[in-house]
C-alpha cells in the first residue's frame, strides 16, 4: 500500500512540475504576443503618418501646378 501511495505522490510531483513548466511556457508566449501586437501597432502609426505625408505632397504639388 505504501508503494502505490509513493507513486501516486510522486506522479503528482511530476504533473506539478510539468503545469508550472507550461505556466512558465504560456507567460513567455505571452509575452511574446504582446511585443509583437505593441510593434505591429508603432508600425500602422508609421504607415498611417506616411499616408497622410504622401497626401500632402500631392496636395501641395496639385495646387502649385494649377495656380
């Protein structure tokens, strides 16, 4: 009987172990995910500033070649 219950105490050691490595695992895919949407947001701010330069060129050029 001591056996069994030795065994069952250490595959719950086990199962602990391997959920805390997992734990450890999601947070750093966590994070990861968060890096990446924070850089994929500064990169539409810089497309979006881009744009809206690229429009006021255009604009200013229109307007000089009409007057």
């Amino acid at each position: 009987m001591r056996r069994a219950i030795e065994g069952i105490a250490s595959g719950v050691e086990q199962t602990s172990a391997a959920i805390e490595e997992l734990a450890r695992s999601q947070k750093g895919v966590a994070d990861s995910a968060k890096g990446l949407q924070s850089g994929n947001e500064a990169n539409t701010a810089t497309a979006q500033e881009l744009a809206a330069s690229i429009v006021n060129t255009l604009a200013m050029t229109y307007k000089e070649a009409n007057y």
